[in-house]
C-alpha cells in the first residue's frame, strides 16, 4: 500500500537543497491528486505523534532536521549550530504550529554534542552547500551504505558537516592559478578517522579532484585495509568489476576480493557504472593484495580525456566527465620511488592540470622530517626519505592538496611553518568530534575527581592494576577475564544483541619491545592457559568468584547478562573452543618482516572469527586496529606522550560489551634502578593534555571579525606536558616555540605546580599571609542548595599582582602565560579593580583546622600531587561554581541570589584559597598551629570579563620561524602589536 504521505513528504523535503522552506505551500503544489496536501499538519502531527519504532516518515524528517541542526553554513539562520534556537528558526522557516513542533522535538531532539573544531587561515566559499548538493554522485552512495549499516542519523550528519569542512578547505579544482592547500584532521585513537578521510574523498572527487593518493601506512596489512575500506566503501563494485560479468568465473579472473566473504554483498553498489549513469567512473591504480609497483598500462593510466582538447584538464567542461583514479601506497621508500619515476614520466605541464588529492593517514609517523636541522648544509634542507618523496609529489603536482589525519598531532604542529615544501598544516587544522558510542579516555579516567587517593567510576569499572594485594602477576587472572567475557558475549548473542558484535573476540598483551620476550611470554600464556582446566571444577569455581566480584556488579542493565554463573556456564566451553582453535589461543605479531601478519587467524577482514590472545609490542599500535578487544595486558614504557597514546588500543567502539572491558595495566613498572613508573598515571596525563589542546582549540576558534583569532603556524605552544619524563613527541620533532599569555575572562584558571622543598612553600605562605588579615570573622554561604560556607576579604588588583608576581613553582610555565595577561589587563580592556578572596570553610564533623602564622584557624583541604610535583583537580567544582557566577556577573536564580548579587562588582575578579596539606593526618602541633613549611597555598581565579576588550584575541605566543631567525615573533591579537 502506498505511503503518500510520505511520498509527498519526500517530494517537498527533497526541493529544500538550500534550507527549509514554507512546507505548506510547496506541499500544495507538489501533491498529486491522491495525496493529502494536510496544509493545517494535522495529520503530520497525528502521525509523528503516534509513530512507533521503524516508521518511514518520522525517520525521513530525523534525517532532515537533524542536517539542519548540525550545518555549520546556515544562510538561513544566525544561530549557532546544535542550539534549540537554530531549531527554532528551521520551524519558523517550515510554518510549523507549536503542536507540530512539540510533536518533532519529542520524536527528534536536538543533538547537541559539539562539532568539529576548525582553525583555519581564511574561511572558503568555492565549496557551497548547494554546490556539493549538485555533484554528489559518490557521497550520496556513501551516505546511503552507511545508513544500511545502522549509523545514526546525527552520526551520518556529523560525518557529513566534518567531510564539508575539509573539502571547502581545499584549493577548488577548477581555478585557473595552481595552489595546494595543506592541512591536519585529529580525530581519537581508534575512532573512526578512516570514515571521515573516505567522506573527503567522495565529496573530493564528486567536486573534481581527479588524482587522490593515499599514503595508507607502513605495513602491507594496513595498506590493505584502507585498500578494502575504500574499494567497500566508495569505489563500489562495478567500479572494481568495471564491466565484467559477476556471473562468469572466467571473467572474474584477476579481481581481487572473490575469496572475501563480504563481497559482493556488503560492497556498496552504484546500482550500474557510473560513467553510464551520467556520473563518472573510479579506475584503481592498486588492488587490496597490490600495492604501486608501476603505471601497468604505462604513461596512459594517467592521461585523461578531454572533451575539449584546447582547454587544460581542471577547466569545468573537461573536468567533471573525466574518470578519476585512486590509488592506496604504502609508505616505502622503494614504492614511493617508483611512483615518483612514473609522475617524472608524464612530465609537468599535464601533471599541473590534475587537481590531486593526497591524503596522508598516520601523517605524524615516518612523514614528519626528523633529521637535525644543526647538521644541515649551509641553505640546503636535508630530509628523511619518505619526507623528502612526499615533497617532491607535492612539487610534481602543482595543484595536489594534502591532508593529514592523525590521532596523536603534536610531531606535526611542532614542523617549521617556514619551510614552504614541507607538510606543515598552514591552511586548516580541523579537530574531530568524540563519536557518540565511543569508549575512550572519559571511560577509563575519572578526569574531574579532586581526590587523588580515591578510586572513581571509571578507574573501579574497568581498570585492574597488574599486581594483587599479595603483589602477585594477574596475567592468569586476565586470562580467566578473557574466557568469561567472550562466554558472555555468546550469552548476549543468544539473548538478543546482534552476533555481528561478537565476530571477534581478542585479548592483548603487550609487555616488550624485545621479540625475545615475546616468545617467552606466548610460551608462559600458553603454558598457563593449557593449565588454566577452564572445563573442571576449579576452573569453573574460579570463573564463578570472578564473575561475582567483577563482572556482575558492572553490568549495563541495559544488555543482557545472566542471574548467576550456572547461566552462563554452558557458554564457557564454546568460548573455549573458538579461543583454541587451531591448537593455540595465542598469536605473536612482531617483527621487522610482515609475515606475522598474513597469518590467517589475525586477518579480521577474510577470518569469520577471530578468536585469540594477541602477543606483540609495536606491531600491535600504531594503526593496526584489534577488532573485539575486550582484555588488555599492558606493562610497556615510552618515553613519548604520541608514542604511548598509540599503544592504547584499548580505546575504540565496543557495540554491546563496553561493560565487559578490561585494561591491566603496570601501576609500579620499573623505570632505572631506583625509579618506578604508573602507567595508568601516564596516560592519565597525556589525556590531559591531549583534552587541554582540544579544548583550547575549541576556545580559539571562534572568528573575530571574521578573522581567526589564531592560525595554525600558533598551535604548537599549545602542546603541554604534564609529566617530566614524558616528552610530547620526540626531541626530533618538536618545534621551538614558547606560549607567552592566556587571557582567560571569565575562566576557572588553576595552577597546579607547586614548589615542594620546605623553605620556598614557607615563602609562598608568607606571601599570601596578610591576606588572611582581610577576610572576615563571621562565614557566609554560598552556592545552590546547601550551598558552603566560606571567609571573605576583597583586596585591590595591584595588591593581588604583588602576591602573584612574588610566588615560587615548581614549574614556572604552569602560571606563568595566565600572569602575563593579568599584568596586562589594563592594555586589553577595561581594567580590573579589586578581587574578592574566597576561603571555603568546611562544615563536617571530620573537618580539620589549623591556625598558621598567627592567623585564624582555617579549614585544611587534602590534596595530593598526581603527576611529581604536579596536582590534580584542587578546586571543588560548587567552589568554581560561585566564583564564576560571581565573575561573571550571573546571579542566577538560587535562594542566594542577594548574597552573590551583593558581592558583584563591574571588575571584579574572584580567588580562592585553598590551604592544602599532603600529609595525612596533617602535622598540626599542640597550639593548633600548622608549620608553613608543610602548607601549599594552593588557589583558583577567575578574572573578569573587563580584563579584556570585546574583541581581543585570547591568546598571545612567541614562536620562532625558520625564515625569521634573528626575529621573535610577538602576535598580539586584532589590535597588532
């Protein structure tokens, strides 16, 4: 029976390209005489109103708003994206009643996670919204496979305003003048970047780019796999068939993928060629088992037909029916070489009419020149192989575009901007959004706990520490975790969770670099394993205890789990099985050849079921993704923060097992002879830093003007660096730059580095005595509800400058950038004039006070450092609450409203103190007193907004640029320097 409500629907939706429209009159004029033109949208209402799961019409309009929610070029509105106020303004377009849209927003809310993060030179126009909507050939074919795979509507638009916002980046093909863009997508560990760099291909070519080269890795096995995801993906199977019969075996001799059990049917299909569809065709250059070995029909693989012979390749009427070709390279010197011979062939003046595409994935590894710029020849730049071969294809191709996708950046923002044939990002830097269902750093670090002595959420769910409380090896332990939670993924599959979830199911251990090591440890895992008698009675008896204290009470409630291990015990023995097949459950992957890799149990592509405890060490990261892990076994040490980050495989999507993931890791490995190191700390740290970067991207890239208030050539001094010992890349990568001022109005601003020798935290108690004089004697609450209680003083800016400016650390740097744009708030904006002083008193019977240098007693606040001589979180976040609101001139409407109302001040900013003591219990002598040389007089602000003009950049760096030795660079923002 025909649906014509939908029908009519999908007409009028289908002619608003542009943005919604008056859906009332174009539903009058688009409805046929058996469709109900419903211009009151009653019946729509009624419909939405009443649909039930899977219904057409409420999924056509999820897809329809939720692109309008999403699109960050609006004509249409002025409101920001992911805000009810774009929603709005998209009813207001419609003629929707506030029925119909009460109706909408219960069926489609909002999406309101953030977007991509953009820092860019100068923002684009060639590539329009109604442009990429007329050529859309292949990104329609994309979007389509991607909805058959269960993606979201807000995942599928968001991939969609992230691949446009790369695309619009580039140079556009059809201009006259030769120009290559370069730029940066960072994206997490194992989330998804391979999705976003195929949607700027498909949006690439179907806009005109004509060459597209992807540097897939280092190893034959990842060229592979980027080779398949785009053959599956985009290029589609007549493209690889390209004309022959899928019926007749002879005619499909020599095409790849007919022994791959997802072809044909989970390749996408254009539904014919795509040349005798008025599109064009995609020719590959390499298959999934070749990699670039030479042009097989010589000089003519690249030489491209014209419809008009007296005009170059990039002018319109010759460029939009040319075929494109595609290519997947590994990133080897002798391949590279090869390809480069090729180009050299074809000689210049037709390379510079094709407008090419390289897309460089892992771009921060092997492609970054490494070599010592101090041992360099006079004038001449000496580079590292493959960086020297990705300058010359940049070169040989006037009109290539580069891109790079990486999850760890900091090697490639640290290259010098001033050398104009390297792969620095000068034009775009585009930060991708944490994907909806993606396990990742929130999941395994409690971030925002201000008590380093405590076990969050997320460390208590999923993170074991390598040794008992005997300080014995839990190896046989992860074992035992491994067996139990692959018996529950089978139980899951039999209750309902879709099996494709569980195809893989894989344990890693990855303790060495040493391939000598490894084997001694496959030996001791299997030696273990075969001992483990998981079908006996002690097996079983053990996997029942741990089942009960670690799997049972972290269940999600929201997927099947059984009542008791009797439940789950017939599913024990077939997750066994599938573990030991082929005689072994485990597999070493190492070494400096690749046949480790083409064992067949590791292939997750062409292996039904991969079903194993994987053994290596850095083989198993860097862009080598484990399908289904769920156990990890982690002990190695790096010196390298993008290094470390890498090995965390850990991090990915886990569709209908997150609950079952478990990561054991080295809390006490050995680090030299005296020395130890956390590993769970460590990456705790470079998550920090790594969030510190987004976050402040995310701040910065906000147009003034419609100027950038920072370019890519100023992100390096962003990069911070927690730990000592961990460098955020390697010293051969690290560009020379210095981040001189933050300015952060209306910002929580909170050092952590205190100094930890006695005499200079005495100092900084002496310093910030006479403060204390200040505050009063009676306490105030503040805050919602309950709110605290807390000491208040005020003390002019000129006062607190004194105090700041007089204070010791441990890391000067730490503070420093925030002082220097408080030293000049005077030059920015209107001034500051006073700070009220906050000193939180607490009221619990457990509370512990202490006078000090003859002040009053205050409360006493136990903090520890984390990361050397570095804390965590100090402030409490009720504390920063007030202080912000306060700064901020908001008074909300809580029940202490004249209190705050009462303590605001046009410019005036908020401190507040924190005495913090690490001792526990504090040594607090008989008088009550507390010694100042064992108090740290820790502290938070928020500076008001008049620190700064309206339009100030936020930001001020000195950095150091090749082409500009003798000269230190000072960007002070719209107002110049």
């Amino acid at each position: 029976m025909t649906d014509h409500l939908l029908r009519l629907h999908g007409d009028v939706l289908a002619v608003m390209r542009r943005g919604p429209r008056n859906f009332g009159k174009l539903a009058f004029a688009l409805a046929e005489d058996e469709e109900p033109t419903d211009t009151e949208q009653g019946g729509f209402r009624d419909r939405i109103a009443g649909a039930g799961p899977g219904d057409e019409l409420t999924a056509l309009w999820h897809r329809t708003l939720t692109g309008w929610d999403l699109a960050e070029q609006a004509d249409w509105s002025a409101a920001p994206p992911r805000t009810d106020e774009r929603r709005a303004d998209t009813y207001d377009r419609l003629g929707f009643d506030s029925g119909l849209r009460k109706a909408l927003d219960h069926a489609v809310p909002v999406f309101k996670e953030p977007g991509p993060t953009i820092i860019s030179t100068t923002p684009t126009s060639w590539y329009s919204r109604e442009t990429a909507a007329v050529r859309s050939f292949y990104w329609t074919a994309y979007e389509r496979l991607l909805r058959q795979k269960n993606w979201s509507d807000a995942a599928v638009a968001g991939l969609d305003e992230a691949s446009h916002a790369v695309v619009e980046r580039l140079a556009d093909p059809t201009r006259p003048d030769a120009y290559g863009a370069r730029g940066l997508v960072v994206g997490y560990v194992q989330s998804g970047k391979t999705a976003n760099f195929t949607g700027v291909t498909a949006k690439a070519i179907d806009a005109g780019y004509r060459l597209v080269i992807v540097l897939g890795g280092t190893l034959n096995l990842l060229r592979g796999q980027t080779q398949r995801r785009l053959d599956m993906e985009l290029i589609g199977r007549e493209n690889i068939l390209r004309g022959a019969d899928p019926d007749d075996p002879e005619a499909l001799i020599g095409v790849d993928y007919q022994d791959d059990e997802d072809w044909p049917e989970k390749f996408v299909s254009h539904r014919g060629r795509p040349s005798a569809l008025g599109a064009f065709d995609i020719e590959r250059l390499t298959t999934r088992d070749d990699d670039y070995k030479s042009l097989a029909t010589g000089i003519r693989a690249l030489e491209f037909d014209k419809q008009v012979r007296t005009q170059p390749l990039h002018a319109p009427d010759n460029l939009h029916r040319a075929a494109a070709r595609v290519m997947v390279v590994k990133k080897n010197k002798s391949v590279l070489s090869k390809l480069i011979k090729d180009l050299k062939k074809i000689g210049g003046p037709l390379l510079s009419e094709i407008p090419t595409l390289i897309i460089d994935d892992e771009s921060d590894q092997a492609s970054v020149n490494t070599t010592d710029p101090k041992k360099w020849e006079e004038g001449k730049v000496t580079r590292t192989a493959i960086n020297g071969q990705i300058s010359q294809l940049l070169g040989l191709l006037p009109r290539a575009q580069y891109v790079g996708y990486t999850a760890t950046p900091f090697a490639n923002v640290f290259v010098d901007p001033g050398d104009g044939d390297d792969i620095f990002p000068r034009d775009f830097l585009i930060s991708l959004p944490r994907p909806t269902g993606y396990m990742g750093v929130q999941d395994f670090h409690d971030l925002d706990r201000t008590d380093g002595s405590a076990v969050g959420g997320a460390e208590r769910a999923h993170v074991r520490s390598i040794r008992d409380d005997e300080q014995d090896d839990r190896l046989s332990e992860a074992l035992d975790a491994f067996v139990l939670t692959g018996a529950l993924k089978l139980y899951r599959a039999a209750h309902g969770v879709p099996e494709s979830h569980f195809r893989h199911h894989t344990m890693l251990v990855h303790e060495s670099v040493r391939m000598t090591e490894h084997a001694a440890l496959a030996l001791r895992i299997s030696s273990t394993w075969h001992q483990a008698a998981y079908t006996g009675p002690e097996g079983h008896a053990r996997l029942a205890a741990l089942f009960a204290s670690d799997f049972m009470p972290f269940a999600d409630e929201g997927l099947p789990t059984p009542a008791s291990y009797e439940e789950l015990k017939p599913h024990v023995s077939r997750a066994r099985q599938l573990i030991n097949s082929g005689g072994t459950p485990v597999l070493v992957v190492n070494g400096d050849t690749e046949r480790d890799y083409a064992q067949p149990d590791l292939d997750f592509d062409r292996t039904p079921h991969v079903w194993k405890i994987l053994v290596g060490g850095t083989k198993l990261s860097r862009g080598f993704t484990v399908e289904g892990l769920t156990v990890t076994y982690y002990r190695r040490r790096t010196q390298q923060a993008d290094t470390l980050m890498q090995m965390g495989r850990w991090f990915g999507f886990r569709p209908g097992y997150r609950d079952l993931v478990r990561l054991y890791i080295g809390r006490e490995e050995p680090a030299g002879r005296n020395r130890t190191v956390d590993l769970y700390k460590a990456f705790e740290a470079i998550c920090r830093d790594e969030e510190t970067f987004r976050a402040q991207l995310a701040r910065y890239a906000t147009l003034i003007d419609g100027k950038p208030q920072v370019t890519p050539a100023q992100i390096p001094p962003l990069v911070s660096q927690h730990l000592s010992w961990l460098k955020p890349s390697s010293r051969n990568k690290m560009f020379n730059a210095e981040l001189v001022e933050i300015r952060s109005p209306g910002e929580w601003v909170e050092p952590t580095a205190y100094p930890t020798a006695p005499p200079e935290l005495r100092h900084n108690t002496e310093v910030w005595r006479p403060v204390l004089d200040l505050l009063g004697p009676e306490s105030v609450t503040l805050g919602h509800g309950a709110g605290f209680e807390a000491q208040l003083g005020a003390l002019d800016h000129e006062a607190l400058i004194r105090i700041l400016c007089d204070l010791r650390w441990s890391a000067p740097s730490n503070f420093s950038p925030h002082l220097e744009s408080l030293l000049a708030a005077h030059e920015h904006g209107e001034g500051i004039d006073d700070w009220l002083v906050i000193l939180p008193r607490q009221r619990s019977s457990r509370r512990v006070e202490a006078t000090v240098l003859g002040s009053r007693p205050l409360s006493l606040a136990h903090r520890r450092r984390r990361r050397g001589a570095v804390f965590g979180a100090i402030g409490e976040p009720k504390h920063r609450e007030a202080a912000l609101r306060i700064a901020r001139g908001d008074a909300g409407n809580g029940a202490d409203d004249g209190t705050v109302a009462s303590l605001m001040r046009e410019r005036r900013g908020v401190v507040v103190l924190y005495p913090v003591v690490e001792d526990e219990p504090p040594r607090i002598s008989a008088a009550g007193a507390i010694d100042p040389a064992h108090l740290v007089m820790a502290f938070g602000l928020v500076a008001p907004r008049s620190s700064t003009g309206p339009r100030e950049s936020l930001v001020r760096f000195r950095t150091k640029d090749s082409t500009r030795e003798d000269l230190a660079i000072i960007e002070r923002g719209t107002d110049g320097p």
